[in-house]
C-alpha cells in the first residue's frame, strides 16, 4: 500500500502529522511544531483520533498470504522511528492507554529493528514509571554475553576477530583487501603462520596478562605511567613559557608581582595596581596569553577578594574584550564545578564584577552557564542573585533572550522566575516567543511545581502582553498542567480581557 493510500486513512489535521513525519531526520521535531500550532488554534485538539487510526487492522500482503496488521505497521521504519520521537517529547499530554496501545501494536510487528524496539521499551518504562527489563533485545543481549564470556577467557581461541565474523564486507575496496589477506595466508608456510598468530595475540590485550605481571613490573609500569604524564603537563608549560617570549618585556615584568595578588597572604600596594595596568595595554591574544600565564582559572577562591579590589581600582576600565576574557578565566570553571551554595568569597567577586561590567558578565559568564544545559541549584541561585541585584533591565533583556534559545530545566525556571519578576520590559515579539518556547516546554514540566509558578507569574504580572494569539498559546500550555495550581492558573487566565 502506497504513503497516498495510507493518508486517507487520516483526517485533516493528522495528515499535516503524518507528512511532517515523513521528513527525515528533523521528523520528530517538525511534527511536534505541527503539534504545537494545531493546539494554539484549537486548545482542546487531541491526538487521540490520529492514535486510534494508527491501531486500526488494515488488510496487506505478506508471503502471498492476506493479513491483517495494524496501520502504523505498514508505515516505513524511519516513520515508525520518528514518531516515536515524536511521543516521547509529549507523551507527559497524552492519554496513556492509547499510546500503550500504539506500542502494543508495534511491538507485533514482525520486522526487528532494534533502534525501535530500545526506542518502544523506553517510553513504555516512562509511561508506566517503570525501570524493569532491559532496554537490549535477545540478539543484542546474546551478543554482549558471548563477548563478555571471550574477554573471562584468555586462552580462548580466536577472540577479538571471531567477534567480527559473518560480517559482510561492502565495496570493491574492501573485496579487494580481503582477498590479498586469503592469498597472504595461502602463501605462508605453517612457521610463517605461528608467527602471524603470536604477532596477533600480541596486540590482544587479555586480563590474564596483567595478573602475570609482578608487583614489581607492575610498580614500574605506574612509574611510566606517571613520568609520561609529568612530562605532558611540563611539555604544555613549556609551550606557554615559549609563547610568553613573544609578550613585550613590561608585561613580563608585570607577571610575577600580579600573582602576589594571588597569594591570599600578601598585602597589595600601588606597585601591585600599577602591575595591573598591564591589561590597558594587551591585544586580544596578549590577555589571553596572560591569563594563561598567571593561572587565573587555578586561583583560590580566598585570593579572589584582594584581587577583584584591585581590578576594580582601575582607571579607566577594562575593555569589553580584556573584562570579558579575566571574566571567564577567573569564574567560569569555579561556578560551572559548584556542588554547593557559593561560597561568601565567591558571591562578593562575581555580584562585584557583575556590577562593574555588566555585559562583559553576561557574555563571558552568564550566557555559558546557561548553554551547557545543567544549570545546578547552586548556579541558579548564583545567577538570581546577579539578576536581582546586579543587572540594569536591558542586561536582564539579554539573559532572556539567551534563555529563548537553550535548553530548560529546573535551575534555569529559577532563572527565568527571577527575571520575570524584576518586570522586563518585553516586546510583543519576545513576548510570542517566549510564550511559544513554554508550549514546547510544557509537556516536559508537567509536574513541576517552579514550572507552574512561574506561569503563574506570566499570568499575573504580564496580561498587558497577552493577545489572542498568545491567549491560545498559553492556554494549550495549561492543558498539560498536572500541579494543583492548575486552577489558578486557569482562573488567571480567564481573567485576562483581550
């Protein structure tokens, strides 16, 4: 049955699904912006008639035989694979016996694809809140055993090539390679071969060889081991002491005095402010360079307030440039490592720094912790405190926006709460966007308590943004609510006059 037969089986609204489907590897995604559209225009729009037509029994060929199978059997495997996709980003809306039995009816498909199968296994644990079973199939399973039983045993005859064989080989190339192996091999003697083997089992590391070895190999071994790590690290010092060469010589001279400001127990003087001019006189590369050279990123949080001081009793200010790169050598790693609340040291010199150079903060700072898409508890609440008391609205503005493009979890709604409510003042395009960014975040937030107030606080405090096209937006956006403010949330809505 061709895709045209198979698209009358559909109403309207689910071939605009099933076409967006069919394209490729962007299928998922496409469809559920599809998805998104219809329920803005339609905020009580269910997939639930698409799902039932796809479980429909349709009659098709098999082995000269006529069947009946489900309808979504009939559909290509890069279909099935996308739709798939497709539910695991909104299953969190969707009724789940009709999409427990979607998976049932793939699952009596008799073509194995693992992908799918892995694919099935998982949505079916999301759904059931389940971790039971292996996502494997037996093929997959069986395979692993019989590698896992090879590397137990080290005396066992052929090993890693026997892993590899009935593979087919593909391409002239290949062919070619393999048969000059086969004449290799005819033409050797019965030595030549003992040879060839031993040279193979040379390079097959087996766990048995490493238990052989004695304590005192062994110790000799980690000496090595360490002695080529040291000479890694003093090779890439010396590379940064070459490329200090080319630094002008009162840069140079201005190295050693400004990593006494690094010492927590020095006292810095004018000297030590005068070092720091250096920086007024840096390219681009030169302050990269220097950073490097003065360890920046390996300072200790203690030294970090005498030094901040000291940056901060310049005159004139640093560059964009030159402010944006000690920004990220200095902070950037210690706030992305943090497993716990900031230290006092650490909150003075960044919310200092962040008021000083407020750009330079959200370029260099604020804008790649939000990109790495783990913004943990102890970097939100690090970055609520900059946007609460640190940030002038067009500053805010920019963090927003940033926002609009990564991905959202629970430290960035935190973010996003606090930004709203230092009242931003939003375009009617940042506001759409916004509004149609939380469509296709709240299938994901379902269930979470920040992800509803901060709704809550769209509603409340931004009404004067809200038009009819974002009324249906946000209101698709509630149907997905699964909290107990979801009445709230919907009163505050209704309250809304367009």
């Amino acid at each position: 049955m061709d895709l045209k037969a198979l698209m009358r089986r559909f109403d309207g609204r689910s071939r605009l699904l099933v076409h967006a489907l069919h394209l490729g590897v962007t299928g998922a995604n496409n469809a559920q912006t599809v998805f998104n559209k219809q329920r803005r225009c339609d905020p009580d729009f269910t997939l639930t008639p698409f799902l039932e037509t796809l479980c429909q029994q349709e009659a098709s060929v098999r082995a000269d035989a006529l069947v009946l199978r489900p309808l979504v059997c009939l559909f290509s495997e890069g279909f099935q694979r996308n739709l798939l996709c497709f539910l695991h980003l909104i299953h969190p809306g969707l009724p789940k016996d009709s999409v427990l039995h979607l998976l049932h009816c793939l699952t009596r498909d008799d073509r194995e694809n693992q992908w799918a199968c892995a694919l099935i296994k998982q949505l079916q644990r999301d759904i059931e809140g389940t971790r039971e079973g292996t996502l494997l199939t037996s093929n997959c399973t069986e395979t692993l055993e019989s590698l896992c039983a090879r590397f137990r045993n080290a005396n066992a005859k052929g090993r890693w090539a026997s892993c590899f064989e009935g593979l087919k080989t593909e391409g002239k190339e290949t062919d070619v390679s393999v048969k000059k192996r086969k004449s290799d091999n005819m033409d050797h003697d019965g030595n030549a071969q003992e040879n060839h083997q031993s040279k193979r089992v040379k390079v097959d590391f087996s766990p048995s060889k490493e238990e052989r070895l004695t304590e005192e190999e062994k110790h000799k071994m980690r000496t090595t081991q360490q002695n080529q790590s040291a000479a890694s690290v003093s090779q890439a010092h010396s590379d940064l002491l070459g490329s200090s060469k080319n630094l002008p010589d009162n840069m140079k001279a201005a190295i050693p005095v400004i990593k006494e400001l690094l010492d927590p127990e020095s006292v810095w003087d004018e000297s030590s402010l005068s070092a720091l001019k250096v920086f007024h006189e840096c390219d681009s590369n030169e302050v990269e360079l220097l950073c490097s050279l003065l360890c920046l990123s390996e300072a200790s949080e203690q030294s970090l307030p005498q030094f901040c001081s000291c940056l901060l009793e310049l005159s004139p200010d640093l560059s964009h440039s030159t402010a944006s790169a000690v920004i990220t050598h200095l902070l950037l790693d210690k706030i992305v490592s943090l497993a716990e609340a900031a230290s006092r040291c650490l909150v003075t010199v960044v919310t200092s720094l962040c008021t000083r150079y407020p750009r330079p903060t959200c370029q260099a700072l604020i804008d790649p912790i939000l990109r790495k898409g783990q913004t943990g508890s102890a970097q939100a609440e690090l970055l609520c405190r900059l946007v609460e008391d640190c940030l002038e609205p067009h500053h805010r503005l920019l963090v927003f926006r940033t926002i609009l493009g990564v991905s959202w979890d629970e430290g960035v709604l935190l973010v996003i709460h606090a930004l709203l409510d230092s009242k931003l003042d939003l375009s009617e395009e940042d506001f759409s966007l916004f509004t149609d960014q939380l469509c296709r975040q709240s299938p994901h937030f379902s269930k979470s308590m920040k992800f509803a107030k901060m709704l809550l606080s769209v509603l409340t405090k931004y009404q004067s943004h809200v038009n009819p096209s974002c009324h249906h937006t946000l209101s698709s956006c509630l149907s997905f609510n699964e909290t107990f403010l979801k009445k709230s949330l919907q009163a505050a809505l209704k309250r809304i006059s367009l």
